[in-house]
C-alpha cells in the first residue's frame, strides 16, 4: 500500500470510527493523539462577560482535529451574516467596518464545518468565538453592525452532519498558484508506483513536480471558494484544495489556505498558524507558520511537527 492510499485509507476508516464511537471516545482520541515534536507555549486566552471580553482563537480547532489544544471550547459564534455565494461572502467582508479585529477574524467557513444550531445554511463570517453565551452577547452588542449570536452545536449533534461538509476554500497567503487537476492526479498517479521511506518524502516529491508545471491561474488573497461534495475523495487529502480556474477544474495548495488552520496565541505575545497537514493513524501532522498583519507567511513551516506512529 502507498503511502498515499495509507493515507485515504486512514481517513475513511477515521470516518467509519467517527460514526460508529461514542463522542467521549472521540475527544479522548483527539486529545490523546498529540503529535510530537517541538510545540511552543500556548497562552490561554480567558472569556470575559463583559464589553471587553476577547474572542477565543480563530479557527475550527474544535472540530475534528485539535490545533489548539490549550484553547477553550467555544459555545457561541458572532457572525456578521451567513450567505449564499463566495461573491457575497467577499463582498459583506469588504464592508465590514474598518476596526482592530482579534488575529485571524474574520473566520470564513461554512455552516457545516461551524456548526450552528441555526438550520440555516451558507459561509459564515465570524467576527469571534466565545466560551459562554453572557461574553458573546456582551462582545456583540459592543460591536454592533447588526452582528448577531449563534448557539454552536455540541459534539454528538454536530459529528453525524460532518460526512461530506461543504468548507470554504480561502486563500490565506499574498497569493496562490492553481494547477489543472488533470494534471495533478497525472502526477500522483506515476508517483504511486515507487516505493517511498516516508509519507513526507513522497509529499514532497509530488509537490516538486506540481510547482514546475504552469500554473491555470493565480489566486490573490482572501479569495473564496466553495469545496462540494462532487470533489469526492479524488483529492490528495492535505495536500491540495479544489478549486476552479475559469472552467477549469484546478488544485491549490492546501498550505495556501485557512483550511484545518487556527490562530494561536504564543507565549512570546505573538501568534502563531497551526495547521493540520496530513493525518497517520487518525493522529494528525501538524505546521506552523509565522502570523503578521498580513496573515499567514507563505512557504515552509518554522516548526513542523510530526505524527507520533503511523499505520
């Protein structure tokens, strides 16, 4: 078996487990899995009921795996709207009003990867994440705008809905390359038939090949897709996004996006990106990337972790 389909294989199976276990087991595991390797001094961030109260961590780090292990649990989202289409989605953060925001907001995701109790379904822009109702009700009427909160969904309600979720593809970096799907799954295919020592190392290699090819096009940042259940499992998982070029069917870089990624404090007084890029065993492989202004650095991580085991 490659690498590569250990890797699908591992997250169908994870998929079959999800459905099957009791969500005690499930957060335990997830706990439970920590990757190894160097990880720097979280600080964790108190929710306050009051004016001044400071959103959790941007991210999905409470869904599926854990990039903030350290971090509270959100309970309730103030979204400034849930919409249709990424032109809306792009347009509403355009008008938001120009004010400091926590690192990482707005969180653009859609409702399926969120999960809100509201039935209503759509990207949703996330001004911040709150541990308890009392700070989130507090924080949004500070804010104003016409921001509103939503009750999240707890584990067991929100973990059968989680089979094929449509997410947001959103650019994370100044800009991202687009390569013709076509050809990416040419690539992965002729690679399958060496022998790899690592997963990293057969990564690596298809990632080498896909930059030489010329891009389809190029995406600037904050650009929004939508990734639908039609995408199917052609993917290579943590790898690559899908995406469109035009009517071409294209990949980006998964590095290039939000996806899997949260914002978190670090013991220095900065942030850090953690992202989850590949998966072992249901343990998950998780980067790091330098936060400015701008958002998240382009290129490697500055401290890669690793799974611990493997299949």
């Amino acid at each position: 078996m490659t690498p590569t389909e250990r890797l699908r294989w591992c997250r169908v199976s994870t998929q079959h487990r999800r459905r099957l276990a009791t969500i005690a087991l499930l957060v335990a595991g997830c706990r439970s899995s920590a990757p190894s390797g160097p990880t720097p001094e979280l600080t964790r961030p108190a929710a306050r009921a009051d004016v001044h109260a400071t959103p959790l961590p941007a991210g999905t780090y409470f869904r599926g795996y854990d990039t903030c292990g350290e971090c509270d649990r959100p309970r309730h989202a103030v979204v400034a709207d849930i919409v249709d289409t990424p032109a809306a989605a792009q347009a509403l953060i355009a008008a938001l009003p120009d004010a400091p925001r926590a690192p990482g907001y707005p969180l653009v995701v859609h409702t399926d990867e969120l999960g809100p109790a509201d039935s209503q379904r759509g990207i949703a822009i996330v001004l911040g994440l709150f541990a308890t109702a009392e700070a989130a009700n507090a924080w949004a009427a500070h804010e104003g705008g016409g921001a509103r909160v939503l009750p999240l969904l707890d584990d067991e309600a929100w973990w059968p809905s989680e089979k094929g979720p449509i997410r947001v593809v959103r650019i994370a970096v100044t800009s991202a390359n687009a390569y013709d799907r076509r050809e990416v799954e040419r690539i992965e295919a002729e690679l399958q038939d060496r022998q790899w020592e690592t997963l990293a190392e057969s990564q690596l290699a298809l990632r080498e090949r896909v930059l030489a090819l010329a891009p389809a096009c190029t995406l600037a940042r904050g650009s929004i897709q939508l990734w639908t259940r039609d995408d199917g499992d052609r993917i290579p998982w943590y790898e690559w996004a899908p995406v469109r070029c035009g009517d071409t069917e294209a990949y980006v870089a998964w590095r290039d996006t939000w996806l899997d990624s949260s914002v978190v404090p670090s013991g220095d007084g900065g942030h850090i990106v953690v992202q989850v890029t590949g998966a072992e065993c249901d343990t998950p492989i998780l980067g790091h990337w330098a936060w400015n202004t701008a958002g998240k650095a382009s290129g490697e991580p500055t401290k890669p972790l690793h799974a611990r085991g493997g299949c």
